[in-house]
C-alpha cells in the first residue's frame, strides 16, 4: 500500500497545490483549497476494471455513425433539452436542490428507457431499495424492467457494469460514491473527480449513457470540481422557480445540441410530468384589469416564451425609493426609469418601483425591455393596458426602441396563445415578411406612451 500524502486541491478547477494559499495557483480562484489526503498515482491509482483498447488514429471520414440514432425518453420536454434524445455513450450531469425531484426524473427516465427495450441499471448512493421501490410504486410508468443496485462503492458498481453490460446507467448520486484506491470521504473534490473520471471513461468505451446526479453548493452550483461540468457532455439544472410544483430543467452545456433550453414539468401525484405548453403557464391566472401589467415575448432558448411582467409604484415614504426587481436586473430597471423620466417625462424619481416577472422566470433578455416600460408607464398612470397586446423591443438610453432578434418567432407563439396587437420598433425591417398580428410600430418611448394613453 502506498503512503498517503496531504495536498489541497481547488474545488473549482481542481488543481493540485502542495500547501495552503488564500488563492488558487491554477485558476487564481480565491479561498477554494481544501485539504484532502490523497496517495500518489501509481499503477493501481486507476479504478477502471476494464481494460483500455488500444485507440489507433483514424480517419475522420472513416469515423461511422455521424447520424446515431437517439434513445428518446418519450418525456417530451426532457428528450427537447437533451437536443432529440439520449446520444449513446453520453454522460448527463443533473444537479438540484434536496428534494427537487433529481430521483424522481431519473426513476422516470430509467422506466422508459427500459420499456423502451434498453438494459437500464439504476444505482443508488442514497437510498435502499426499499425506498426506491416505494417512489416506483408511486410513477405512472412501470418500472419493471429497471435492475437496481444499491452500492457506494466506485469499484464495485464498474464490476457489476462490466457483468450486467448495461446500455444505460444512472448514478444517484456522484457525491455519495467513492473509490477505495483514494483516502478522503465521498463528496471530497479529489473522490468526485476520480469516480466521475472513471464513469466517463467507462460510459465512452461501452457506449453507455450515463445519468449521474449531483448535489448543489450554497451557491447553487454542483457541489465537486469545476471538472465535472468539463467531463459531462450535457450539464442540466433542476430548478423549482415558485417554490410551487412547478420544475424548471434547465441546459446549461450540450454537446449534441443548443444549450441553455429548458425544460418544463409539473410533480404530481405519479412523478413528473412535462408541460407542454410554457407560455400558457406563465400566462396563467393574469389579472386583465390591473394595471402595470403587460405580457413580454421572450426567448428561452431557442423557443419563445410569454411571460407576464408586473410593476407596481408607490409613493416612497421611507427615505431613499426603492426599486425592486424580481426575475429582472435590477440595474436595468434603474436604466429604464431613468429613460423615462428623461425622455417620456414619466417621473418615478420620488416612488418606490417594484418590477416582477410572474411565474418565476429570470428574463435576461433586453427584447423585454419594451414591456417593462410599457408596464411601470401603466401603473404610473394607474391606466390599464389592452390584455390582447405583446411588447417586443429593447429601449436605448436616447429612448429609441430598437428591434429584436427573431421577432416573427415570436410573434407567431403571440399569435397562437390569442394575443391581437404587438408593439414592435419602428425600425423593424417589414418588407421581408408577414406579420400574424397586428403591429403598432413606435419609434421611442415618447410614442409608446402616445400610442398607449393618448
Ligand atoms: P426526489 O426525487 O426524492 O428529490 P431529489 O432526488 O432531488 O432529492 O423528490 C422528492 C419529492 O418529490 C418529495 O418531496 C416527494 C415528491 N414527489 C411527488 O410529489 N410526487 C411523486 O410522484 C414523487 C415520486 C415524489
Ligand atoms: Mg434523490
């Protein structure tokens, strides 16, 4: 047995570093060593069992399978921010909050894949199977043919993988494993790295997808080296914006098609089930009659979204007025005000600003400036707006409103939901195309209000 030694690694980027320091040699992080006791690499410091063929370069045009067929999961959403489905082969990052419904996916994920003729292994770090048995009874999806395994150790779920040869493997989850050739606890950077560096390795040579689910940080990263985002080939975050039953999944890295989709659920009484239809969920209980609202097309992704945008103002009557923003930058909302003020004479410079975007969505975009104007303008004037109309357009600090990226996309998803009227920029290039709705093209914020209020 060789001597351990002491090293601290960053657990950001996971470099090693031989003593303490306040900041990272390798990625000048601040405050990220911990101190790990590790042994030196030797030839039993690889935990893969299999051995490694011997890769010979080839020819990229040699290189079969450019169009492999995708697993479809069959849960639509999920398949949509994979990019089309399971790739074989691949390795799934799922990160989420305790309780989020990581397992729950993944059980689901896991049955269908099964019944989809795939020999699925479900690993669990966390539970016994009697626990998981319990969920399963609760899905709609038989899970019948999912094998199970609870097991800790790395060394021992790569012996039964090489035996059972599954097609799909979940991990449940990477912090709770570990290997025995490492000292350190399971969840310490060195063991996250090592065991994910071994799934990966073992996912690609076999062709298997794997699901491995981790633990978030305070932060609300992935608990583990900055590594393990770099191996996976698509990271995925879990995320309950309401707090309510609502889940959001969100793609922050893929390899085989656009990142930063998201995906939409609902947990109920069987598990998760997808939303088909976002922006009528954004939309969902919208009061009409009440000003300082006003409905924003928004892109997530590549897939447009309507969402609700509320401001309410109000006298300030402590000090300093606040402005508050929910699901908006905050700095942003300063610069619309102050936009205003200047260029539409709309004052709130002595009024508290509250500005949230209902259903909670984080919108990112400057398209969805236009609607923030429009709905601070409606409550100022206490004057509610026509709840057919859409706002798509980004404001500059001259009060122009400027045009946006894919607008007929757009449109079209305003279109569908029942929505007459959109309020677009003035410069918007009409010529090339057909509008499904009704535009009221406005110059700058002047004219909205004009157009708006008279
Ligand atoms: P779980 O998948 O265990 O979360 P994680 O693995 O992310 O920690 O989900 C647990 C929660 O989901 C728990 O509060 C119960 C709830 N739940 C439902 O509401 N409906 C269901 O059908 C299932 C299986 C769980
Ligand atoms: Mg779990």
């Amino acid at each position: 047995m060789p001597k351990t030694r002491t090293v601290y690694l960053c657990s950001e980027c996971g470099g090693e570093s031989h003593r303490w320091q306040g900041r990272c040699p390798h990625c000048q992080a601040w405050n990220t060593l911990v101190e790990e006791r590790v042994q030196p690499k030797g030839p039993s410091a690889r935990i893969d069992p299999l051995p490694s063929t011997e890769a010979k370069p080839v020819s990229l045009a040699a290189v079969e399978g450019a169009e492999r067929p995708r697993w479809r999961i069959g849960l639509n959403e999920l398949d949509f921010v994979l990019g089309g489905g399971v790739v074989p082969g691949s390795l799934v990052l799922l990160g989420g909050e305790p309780g989020i419904g990581k397992s729950t996916l993944l059980l689901q994920v896991s049955a269908r894949l099964a019944a989809a003729g795939q020999r699925v292994l479900y690993v669990s770090g966390e539970e016994s199977p009697y626990q998981v048995k319990l969920r399963a009874e609760r899905l709609a999806e038989p899970t019948d043919g999912v094998l199970l395994l609870a097991e800790t150790s790395a060394e021992a779920i790569l012996e039964r993988v090489e035996e059972l040869e599954p097609t799909v493997l979940v991990v449940d989850s990477i912090q709770t494993l570990y290997t025995e050739r490492l000292e350190g606890a399971p969840g310490s950077v060195a063991q996250v790295r090592e065991v994910a560096g071994a799934l990966q390795r073992v996912s690609k040579r076999c062709e298997m997808a794997t699901f491995i689910v981790g633990h978030v940080t305070k932060e609300g990263g992935i608990a583990g080296p900055k590594t393990l985002e770099h191996i996976a080939d698509v990271v995925l975050y879990f995320e309950s914006p309401t707090g309510l039953d609502q889940r959001i999944v969100r793609g922050t890295k893929n390899r085989f098609g656009a990142a930063d989709e998201i995906a939409l659920f609902r947990m109920g009484a069987s598990g998760l089930q997808p939303v088909e239809n976002p922006s009528a969920l954004f939309l969902q209980g919208r009061q009409d009659r009440a000003s300082g609202s006003a409905v924003a097309a928004a892109l997530e992704g590549t897939r447009p979204v309507l969402v609700e945008v509320q401001a309410l103002v109000n006298r300030a009557v402590y000090g300093a007025p606040q402005r508050v923003a929910t699901g908006f930058d905050g700095r942003r909302l300063s610069l619309l005000l102050a936009v205003l003020e200047r260029r539409a004479r709309l004052r709130t410079g002595d009024q508290d600003v509250f500005l949230n975007v209902v259903g909670g969505l984080r919108v990112t975009e400057p398209a969805a400036d236009l609607s923030v104007v429009a709905a601070v303008a409606s409550a100022v004037r206490d004057s509610v707006l026509d709840p057919g109309a859409v706002f798509v357009g980004e404001v500059g600090l001259g009060g122009e409103v400027r045009p946006v990226s894919q607008l007929e996309r757009r449109l079209s998803e305003a279109s569908r939901l029942g929505f007459e009227r959109a309020y677009i920029s003035a410069s918007t290039d009409g010529s090339k195309t057909r509008l499904p709705l009704e535009v009221v093209r406005v110059r700058d914020v002047g004219a909205l209000i004009v157009e708006l209020f008279g």
